[in-house]
C-alpha cells in the first residue's frame, strides 16, 4: 500500500499549478501597490544616502 503511494503522481500537477498560481498571486498583489513599494524604495535609497554622507547611519 505504501508503495503505491509513493508512486502515485496524480495530485501532482493540481499542486503545481496551484504553486503557479500562488506565485501570479503574490507578484500581481505587490505590482498592484506601486506607492507602497516606491516608498519602501525610496526610503532604503534616503537611508543608504545619509550613510554615505556620514549622517544618522544605524
């Protein structure tokens, strides 16, 4: 029985698209945010100016 379980592949393919899809999913939500992202940009690239200018670097 167990046998037959390890070599049953039927499940595959619905668990790969799902895998897909969750991906599609997760890029579409972060695509669609584009002002929470380029703040987020923003802020890293404010952040690694003051370093480099020697101000406030944590």
């Amino acid at each position: 029985m167990f046998k037959s379980l390890l070599t049953d592949e039927d499940g595959a393919q619905v668990v790969e698209y799902a895998l897909i899809i969750a991906v599609i999913s997760i890029a579409l939500v972060i695509a669609l945010q584009p002002g929470t992202l380029t703040a987020s940009i923003d802020a890293v690239l404010t952040r690694v100016a003051d370093c480099f200018a020697g101000n406030n670097c944590v």
